[in-house]
C-alpha cells in the first residue's frame, strides 16, 4: 500500500491488515482496540504515568458518571460541552431523580471532592492524574482512534496556591510531553498557545501539541489547560493562606490523549509494507523464521531453540513462527504487524554457529554471533528506532516553513506545510483574518509557539495588511 500516495486510505488498510482496530463493533464512533494496538497504548499510557510520577502526581480514579448539577456550575464549560454529553438518565425501570453524564472530561466531577481535600497550604500542590475513557457525542465524520466517541487518555488535574505555581505546571506539562511523545516514542511535534478562540471550556489559556502527520495536516494530541480560578470559584476550592487568609486555588489540567498518540506512531513510523514498531514498545520484538529445506526441521527447531532461549533468558520478546506458511508470507505478515527485528534460521547460519538479524526498516541483514545474539538484537532495535526518529524529526523540521503572502499559505498548505505568518490578533473569534483563513485557506490558525519570546517588527499580517502582533501558526487539520 502506497502511504505516500493516499495516506488516508494506508491509514484505514493498516488499521485493518495490522489487526489494530475493528471498525465493525455495531455503534457509530466506537471502534474496538485490538491486542496488537493495545498492548502498544498500555506501554505508552505505563511510560507517561511513569514519567507524572516522577514530576511528583499521585494516581487516583474517579467516577464515570457526574450529575447534571455539578457539569452546569461552570457557566463557559458546560456551554463548551453540552452537544457533546451522552446522558444516563434511566437505571433498570426507573427514572433517576437527576441525569447523570457520562463524563466528557472530568473538571466537574473532581472539583468538589477537591474541595473537600484541600484545607490549608500544606494541602497544596495537590496533582493528581487518572487514566480512563472519556466519552464526547462528536459529530464530526469519526475516524478510528482520532476522532471516536470514546476516547483513551490521561488526564491530571492540579493545584497551586499561586498564579505562577499554576504557569509552572503548564511549562512542567509541556516538558513531560517532550520526554515522552518527543524522546522516548520518537513523535515530533509543536508547542502552541491556542488562540483565545479556541481555548477549552472554561480555561483561561489553553496549550497544545500538534503533530504534523503524514498527510500534512495536524494532529492535536496533547492539551494542557490554564483554568485559573474559573472552576475554584463555583467549586469553592480554598485553602487558607499563611496570612490567614482563605484564597481560592489555581488550577491546571493535562490531557495527553493516548490513542491519537498510538495513531501519530504507526503513520509516522509505517511505510508501504505495513507499520514498523518502535524496539521498546513492540509487543514482539524479534521474530525467528525458520528455513526448512529437507529433512532438516529437527536441526533447525533445535537451533531455533536455543536462540529463543538466549533472547528469553534476557527479557527480549520473542517468537518463533514454526507455523506451516511459507518463509515469505511469513516475512511479509511480521513486517506487516511492524516487528522491529527478524531472525532468520538456515542450514547455512546452524553449520557456521552464526544468526542473521533482519531490520525491518531498510530490510538490511546482518550476521552476528549466536553468542552475542541477545545483545546485538538489542542493539539493532535500538540503533534502528534512532536512525528512523532522525528522519521523522528532519521531516517535521522541513515542513515547517513561513509566509507573509495570502496565496503563498495556500500554495504551501497543499504541500503539506506548517506556516509561520505575521498576524494581527489571537483575542477574538469572528475576527475576519481567522475567517479568511477558514474559508479561503480551508486551514485554522493552530496558535502561536509556546515560549517564544518573537514577535514581527514592523510587519503585515499576512491576511489582512494590518500591523501583526503575532507570529500565528497555520496548518489544516484533522
Ligand atoms: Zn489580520
């Protein structure tokens, strides 16, 4: 399948060929995460749960449900959600007294219990996570693990007695996705503040990392929020100062969302042949084919079996398929599913004591000892998601370029470009360049570069001529 040609169409083969999600489960927007994509997402949601850990949050786990009540004491929030809520509102034959949501995030149903928790200043930085489902009615067309109706993700909640402990999370968040998506999975992507636009119900500010996937359009997969003291306030979170004073706390949430995380790593690390998994994540990590020639199946079963053994015996995740398929619909269906490493078995490696390691990527072989074996698979797998994560973030940096010209953006959007252009306001929706730029440009303004200080000196903005105050990101999206 040619993913350059028609991503969308490799995207919906890989998902099916891969056995990664079946779209046939009988309702709309609710795909089934197969083991072969699941056990990948359990890995990730374990290494960024590791990783809040170490950043100093606790793990908790709330309820699913919350009552009407609590979502409708926020004003902006529940405006922000409210085409979006799957209601409970019968249990076995009777009416319940008050419709329970079915949470589309969690602000209201952790709020109050915060305030109960949170008494005096030592009760603070309270940061708290979960790992869960949330469920959004979203109307949109769905596409399997990027727009669903029931979505995977973390999401933290936090606590500060101040307005800069609160901006110290956001910038804490932001380094937490570096680590993970960034470093350890190996996905790119950009930091933006979010136009005020198109901030999250509720939130002062909202932040959020976009990956460029293959197809040129962005993908958001991790938010963070700046809810000051919107939800404190009609939550009545309060601490009582060290003046003695009781002051209402500063909140942040994070939501780094992991099966658009898991849907970011196959397309940017799948080619033609099907998907290539990162080493460290891969439910198998190395694949040992056999190659029977004769009578010679108990000499290479035997052979086999000792390099199962060693990979084994040193936590490598290994399997041997014996099965009755010929070695090239075996080589074609374990590059297929993505296995990093393969081992090939012959007559000719057993007679010089010798094993070649196949990469999955360049499809390279290579002949080692099968004393070294353990090793030098690790070592492959390592070497080969490195060497792959250099492409993937060259790619990215190649496909951010910049702009001042209407026609210009547009010439660069279709080649599937992130641009920076100077733009004259973040504040307010309805204004005529964000709608220009809807309309004309069939893109959005995704915001502007967290943690930069640059602004344009005496510049245009690009879509209407006035002064810029901005440097504005723009990209389509998904
Ligand atoms: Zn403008």
């Amino acid at each position: 399948m040619d993913k350059n040609k028609d991503f969308s169409e490799w995207y919906t083969w890989i998902l099916k060929e891969a056995e990664l999600v079946d779209i046939r489960y009988n309702v709309k927007g609710f795909p089934v995460i197969r083991p072969w994509a699941f056990s990948v997402m359990k890995k990730i949601y374990s290494a960024y749960e590791d990783e809040l850990d170490r950043n100093g949050h606790s793990p908790m786990q709330f309820p699913a449900v919350i009552p009407e009540s609590n979502l409708n004491k926020e004003k902006e929030h529940i405006k922000g959600f409210e085409d979006a809520v799957f209601w409970i509102e019968k249990a076995g034959m009777n009416r319940l007294e008050e419709r329970l949501a079915l949470r589309p995030t969690s602000e209201t149903a952790i709020y109050p219990m915060y305030a109960l928790w949170i008494n005096g200043i030592s009760d603070l930085p309270l940061k708290l996570y979960q790992s869960g489902t949330v469920w959004r009615y979203e109307t949109k067309a769905t596409r399997p693990l990027i727009r669903v109706r029931e979505i995977q993700w973390i999401e933290t909640h936090c606590c500060f007695a101040t307005k800069e402990g609160a901006e110290a999370q956001i910038i804490e968040d932001k380094a937490i996705a570096e680590t993970i998506i960034g470093d350890v999975l190996g996905i790119p992507f950009l930091f933006f503040q979010r136009p005020k636009w198109d901030k999250f119900p509720g939130a002062d500010n909202t932040y959020a990392a976009d990956s460029l996937m293959p197809d040129g359009k962005v993908l958001q997969i991790a938010t963070t929020h700046m809810l000051g003291q919107n939800f404190s306030k009609p939550f009545e979170v309060k601490f009582s100062d060290s003046d003695g004073k009781e002051k209402y706390v500063w909140q942040t949430c994070y939501g780094p969302g992991m099966s658009r995380i898991f849907a970011a790593l196959i397309s940017h690390y799948g080619d033609d042949k099907g998907i290539v998994y990162h080493y460290q994540f891969s439910p198998i990590q190395v694949v040992v084919v056999p190659i029977y020639k004769g009578e010679n199946k108990a000499k290479i079963d035997n052979y086999a079996a000792g390099i199962m053994r060693v990979l084994k015996e040193n936590d490598i995740r290994a399997y041997y398929d014996n099965s009755n398929n010929t070695p090239g619909f075996k080589y074609n269906r374990w590059e297929l599913k993505g296995i990093p490493i393969r081992i090939e078995v012959g007559e000719r490696e057993i007679d010089a004591n010798k094993v070649v390691i196949v990469y999955r990527d360049t499809r390279e072989k290579k002949t080692t000892e099968l004393e070294s074996v353990a090793n030098d698979v690790s070592q492959a797998g390592k070497e080969m998601f490195e060497r792959m994560k250099s492409a993937v973030f060259e790619n990215m940096r190649n496909s951010i370029d910049k702009s001042e010209d209407m026609d210009d953006i547009g010439k660069k959007l279709d080649l599937g470009k992130i641009i920076k252009i100077p733009f004259c306001s973040m504040e307010m929706e309805g204004e005529p360049c964000y709608e220009q730029i809807k309309d004309k440009l069939k893109a959005e303004v995704r915001g502007t570069l967290f943690g930069s200080e640059e602004k344009p000196k005496s510049k245009k903005c690009a879509i209407c001529g006035k002064e810029a105050h901005e440097y504005a990101y723009v990209a389509r999206q998904y």
